[in-house]
C-alpha cells in the first residue's frame, strides 16, 4: 500500500491514535468527536444533538454513536433540576476516556471547561514553526458569535406568567375538572394540575358558549388520532382552539305592534266589527260573498252542436254579394 500524506499547516484538529484506532466506536461516533474537539470556545454550550445534525447524524444513527462514546467514557451526562423546575442536561465531552468518578470530579473544578477538560495538564513538546502566518482556527463553519440561546443554559429562565382569565371562578373550576377527568378515559391524556389550570382558559371558553361538561369532554375525546398522541397539553391546545365552536347569536327583539282599532264592517247584513289589517273597510267573510256567489251560480247554457255538414251547407246557400255589385 502506498501512502501519501501532507501536514495541513492550519485548520487541523489533533487526533489521539486511541481514538482513531478504537474498536468500540463507529465511524460516526469518532466524526462526532473529533468535530466537538475542533470546535471554538463560543459553540461549546451547544448540545451534542445539534452538533450532530450540522454533520448530518440523525435518529437512529447518532443514538447509536452516543451510546457508544458514553460506554467507552468519553462522554458523560448530569441531569438536575433547577430552581424553577426546569430539568438542565450537562454534557462533558473528553478528548481521553475518562471514569465517572473523574468526570464528576471535573465537573466540580471551575477551571475545566465544558468541551474538554484532561486529568493532568501535560507540559508543551517541541513544535517546529509552521509556514506562513499564524491564522485564526476555524472549524466547521462556526463564527465566533457569543450565543445565549442554549438548551440547556445554567440559570433557566423564569416561568411564564400564567395567563389571566376574566371568566367566572366556578366555571374555570368546571373546566378544569372537565380536563383533569380525561385520564380515567385515555391514559395518553394524563394532565397535571398546574397544566390543566391553563388549558382551562381555553376550555371555559366552551361553557361560556353554552356548552355541558359532557359535550366538552365527547369533543375532547372523539376522533383520537391514528399515530396517537405525543404531548397530552399541545393535542389538547389545539383541539380547543381550532374545534371551539360559534358563538351563540342573541335573536333581535322586535317591538310588539299594537293591533288596530275595531272598525264596523261595510259590507252587507248585520252590523258588526273586524280588526283591519291594511285600510279595508270590509271584513274578510263580507269580502267573500261577492266571489263566492259568482263561482256558484250554474254556468250559462252551451249552443246546441251542429254538425259540420250543416255548417257548410249554411255557407253556401248564404247569398254573396256578386262583384262589381253594389
């Protein structure tokens, strides 16, 4: 085999043999952590998930190569929670194997840093000057930007405010019991009480529009989905807000109209009174009689039928006046 090798004057990371040549990590798992060693000061508060996808290892592939760097100890986890009750994940990347007693023990140390941190700081060997000018390390496509939006910063942010509601107390109260119910008919929809004390600001929107308890909890309930549900409080938000029903329309009140005065009819027989509509001056039934009787009496006799024989002999014997005759 023959080999042909450059030492690259710049943009290098330093690999240990141990790393390269070790036989319990995959080719992703020491990718990953030669890009994490290589990587400037300012990207070190990202999480190791999201290093992994800018190299393109996801899912599956980078569970793996994490399990891997975690068994062979080059990579270590602490989860606490805060004050707040936020959960923070603390990661140390090391570029050697370190035991978990260790790695606990620089995780105390202020001075370690959080990407890579050795037992004992070895003393500088000889380097050979490199060609050329010195220049700034870069390393996959990282900016030395200072970025405060990590996952996992050390002082989580304060909780947000819980959102207010003009509603009346009872019915929050009803909603939430409507929300904390659930659980005994789907498991997948356990709620906690502090996350059903915000969903019932959407709920009680529901009652308020005239709904029951049991209308609120079937339309909760009806048409679970087919891949299931992931978070109880996003699939219940959603079904809330996009489900809530029309607002119930109060019908226009109409003034009563005062019906008219008694008027006495016009038409024939005795005297008597009708309310009118319009200006009638004649009651229904009087205005009646005059159609009725037209419709009743027998109709006028038909002309006796001729036959057509005589109607054209008629014709003819009919004397015509000659022409030119006056």
């Amino acid at each position: 085999m023959l080999r042909h090798a450059i030492a690259p004057s710049a943009r290098y990371t330093k690999a240990s043999n141990d790393v390269v040549r070790h036989p319990r990590l995959n080719s992703d798992a020491k990718i990953l952590l030669l890009y994490v060693q290589g990587l400037p000061d300012s990207a070190t508060f990202k999480p190791l998930s999201e290093l992994a996808r800018k190299l393109g290892i996801k899912g599956r592939a980078y569970q793996k190569a994490k399990k891997q760097l975690v068994e062979t100890g080059y990579v270590h986890e602490w989860r606490s929670q805060g004050d707040g009750g936020r959960w923070i994940t603390e990661q140390l990347v090391a570029n050697t194997a370190l035991t978990e007693p260790q790695a606990s023990r620089l995780r105390r140390t202020p001075s370690a840093t959080p990407l890579t941190a050795p037992l004992v700081a070895a003393s500088p060997s000889t380097h050979f000057p490199t060609v050329g000018a010195p220049t700034a390390r870069t390393t996959g496509g990282y900016e030395p930007v200072e970025d405060h939006g990590d996952k996992t910063t050390p002082h989580p942010p304060s909780e947000p405010e819980r959102p207010t509601s003009t509603a009346d107390p009872t019915q929050l109260a009803r909603a939430e019991r409507v929300l904390l119910s659930l659980r005994h008919s789907r498991r997948e929809l356990h709620l906690g009480v502090r996350e059903a004390a915000k969903l019932a600001v959407e709920a009680v929107k529901w009652l308020e529009r005239g709904l029951s308890e049991s209308d609120l909890r079937h339309a909760l309930l009806a048409e679970r989905p087919a891949e299931g549900v992931r978070s109880a409080v996003g699939f219940l938000r959603h079904r809330l807000i996009q489900k809530l029903p029309e607002a119930r329309t109060i019908p226009q009140s109409f003034d009563p109209v005062r019906p008219r005065d008694l008027i006495e009819c016009q038409g024939p027989g005795e005297k008597h009174t009708f309310r009118p509509l319009l200006d009638e001056t004649e009651c229904t039934p009087c205005r009646l009689v005059a159609p009725n009787t037209m419709y009743a009496a027998p109709p006028s006799p038909e002309p006796d039928h001729i036959p057509w024989r005589e109607r054209f002999a008629r014709i003819n014997t009919t004397p015509a006046a000659a022409p030119g005759r006056t």
